[in-house]
C-alpha cells in the first residue's frame, strides 16, 4: 500500500498540475516573487532531450503543498537555534537562518540585510556607472546634471551591521565611492543627513524607501535643483490596513512580531496628465489610491506592496502639469525608487519624464536627442548603477 501511494500521489499531483498549467497561468508564488514553473507539453523531442522530465520535476516541486509554509518553517527552527547562541553571547542581532545574508535586529523587531564588502570588482562597477553620468553630462553642457542614490540599508553608513565588518575590508560606502568618481558638471545630492537616522517611517521588512523618506528626498533634491520652489506640503499622511513582509523578509525567511503597512501623502494635487509607456493613464496608475481605500489589496502579505500601491516598473513616463507656470522639463533616471515621487516632482515642472533604464528600449542619447531638457537627475541604487546594460545605455553616445 505504501508502495502504492508512493506512485500514485506523484503521479497524481503531475497529472492535476499539467491539465491545470494547460488551460490557466500558473500560480504567483509570493514568497519567491515568480510564477510557479509549468511543465513543457510532452512530446517525442522534449521527452529524448530530457526538457520534459526536467520541467516536470520543477513544476511538482512548486506544486507541493505548504511549499512557503514550510521554508518558513524551516526557516524558524535555525533561528530559534542561533537565536539560543546569540543570547549567550549577549549578540541582539543574529542570522535569519544559518547562511543567510539577512539578520533579525531583537530590539528594532526588523530585518537588516548584511552590507556588501567593497571588493575591487564591486568598486570597479560602481565608478564606471559613474562614468556613465560624466559622459552623458559633457556630452550636454546645457543641461544641469544631478545624481543621488536611495538609501538602500545594505549600503547604509548608518547599517547595525556595518561595524561588524572586519576593518582589514574596505568600509568605503557605495555613496562615497560614487560622488569620488563624479566630474564637477555632475551634482551629487547626498541623502544619507536627510534619512539615515530617520526612524519614523520606515520599513522594517522592506528595501525600499517609506513615504515619508521618499518625501524627505524629494523636498531635499528640490531644494538643490529649483532653490526657490515650493515642494509639496501633504496636509495628511494615510495609512491602509494592508498588512505585508517586504523584501528582506521574503529573502530572509523571517516575519517579525509587526508587518509593515502601506501610506501615502495627501495633498492639494495639480491637474497632471499622464503618459505610461505611449499610453494614456490618470494619477490613478501612479498611485492605487482607489484600490486601496475599497480595500482591493492582495490579501497575501507577502505580495510586494509598494509595487501594488504605487506602480510596477515602467520604460518611460511623461508627466505634464497643466496648472504650474513654470516651463521648465525634468528627465528623471532612476529605479523603482522612484514611483513613490514621480508625482512629486510633477508638482514643480511643467514637464517630469521619468525612465527606468532597465526596461526602456532606446538610450538616453536618442532621447535627448529629440527633446528639451533642463535638469537630468539620476536617482539609481547602486545595484542598479553596477548594471552594465545600464551604463550602456547611459553612457552611449549612439542615437539609435
């Protein structure tokens, strides 16, 4: 009987998972942020090549049941092991599971993601995202050119973990290494005195920045490129009940006491038209206002939230202010930092372009070269600066 079972409820589970894969898309696995794998159609070629099988087993692996349950798990019980060292050593913060590169910090109840060493190699791809910008800016004399990096924690100064780092290693920060390789006709704006020691807020689970952080960054670039602009003044910050595990909870398998919580600034909007990768859309694609107060939220917490609230990544945004008197045009460079503030920005330009390079097709050469630009500022995590299909795309000078 044993035996029996052994067959059939494999087989059983590779039969229900193919017939379901072949008349709907697989599942969204949440916690791994990806779809479910699905199993190739069996056929005489992929089943001599092997495709088949391989797909197979992938997809009965994503099928089993508690499959996160169970990492999570999993997950607890090392913790609850390294949780019992670290308290003999005196240690608050430890190791979410044993080789994880994300820490449980006990008196912040949070997730703090182990800061990277400065290897020459990580060095050596942060200057050249920095030559990327010198490029593009001597090519554009006329354009004033400005660069500021998010506060991704893992590059923090202000990182718990960061003193922990052997001082044989470089304990240059990415920001530092960055600003040191710009040329004059390049402003760096550092946020690290707006927000590093900013608690209020934040996210505990999440990389990405909060609203308020967000607004800090705003108003302090604002102040850098327009010295006389008037930034946005919300006159309420709301806060939805939609309770979620941000990034370094799924990668770190570990769910503190409190999930995080989604808000938003609310504050007298201008008439702003909005163009989304060529298509007509409404501030309501920047910001799912109406989905959150009908409480339209997934119901899955570890669903990324600051990409469902605000916007998913997009190649290129147009953004134009139909009340403001000012004629001036912004192009804003950045990641997905950046959908929190993109409004934002909108508020202080007649014109606010806004391009992930990650996902848009043409290079920045090709973009200027038909258009006005006053101000140019890249916002990039360093990660994302590191890319090299995004320094190429910065720094070509091709208009193709």
């Amino acid at each position: 009987m044993a035996a029996l079972c052994l067959i059939f409820v494999p087989s059983f589970i590779a039969f229900t998972t193919i017939a379901s894969y072949d008349t709907e898309s697989p599942p969204y696995l949440a916690l791994e942020n990806r779809l479910a794998a699905a199993p190739k159609k069996p056929s005489p070629s992929s089943i001599l090549n092997g495709s088949f099988q391989s797909s197979l087993e992938e997809s009965l692996r994503d099928a089993l049941p508690l499959r996160s349950e169970s990492a999570l798990a999993n997950a607890f019980v090392q913790r609850r092991c390294i949780a019992a060292s670290a308290f003999l050593l005196h240690e608050g913060i430890y190791p979410t599971y044993y080789g994880s590169t994300y820490a449980y910090d006990t008196s912040s109840d949070s997730i703090i993601p182990f800061p990277p060493i400065m290897t020459s190699d990580l060095r050596s791809s942060l200057e050249s995202g920095a030559n990327a910008l010198n490029s593009i800016a001597s090519r554009h004399p006329q354009i004033d050119v400005y660069c500021s990096t998010p506060p991704h924690l893992a590059y923090l100064p202000s990182n718990p973990l960061r003193p922990l780092i052997s001082k044989v290693q470089d304990n240059t920060t990415a920001a530092e290494v960055i600003s040191g390789q710009l040329e004059d006709d390049v402003s760096f704006v550092d946020l690290d005195p707006l927000i590093m020691d900013e608690t209020k807020g934040s996210f505990r689970t999440e990389h990405h920045w909060s609203t308020e952080e967000a607004h800090k960054a705003y108003s302090g670039i604002l102040a850098v490129m327009q010295p006389s602009a008037v930034p946005v003044t919300p006159h309420q910050i709301v806060q939805y009940e939609a309770p979620f595990y941000g990034s370094y909870a799924r990668l770190g398998l570990c769910t503190p006491a409190e999930p995080d919580k989604i808000s938003d600034l609310l504050y007298d909007e201008s008439d702003i038209s909005v163009c989304l990768d060529g298509r007509k859309g409404s501030l309501e694609d920047l910001r799912h206002r109406a989905l959150y107060e009908n409480k339209g939220w997934s119901t899955d917490a570890f669903t990324l939230r600051y990409e469902e609230y605000f916007h998913w990544n997009i190649g290129i945004i147009e953004l134009t202010n139909l009340d403001t008197l000012s004629e001036k045009t912004l192009l804003l460079v950045g990641d997905s930092y950046t959908n929190s503030i993109e409004r934002l920005f909108a508020e202080n330009y007649k014109t606010v372009y806004c391009i992930d390079p990650r996902y848009y097709k043409e290079s920045l050469e090709s973009f200027l070269a038909d258009r006005k630009v006053d101000d140019l500022l890249f916002l990039l995590c360093p990660p994302t600066l590191s890319l090299e299909n995004v320094q190429r795309q910065i720094s070509s000078s091709e208009e193709a």
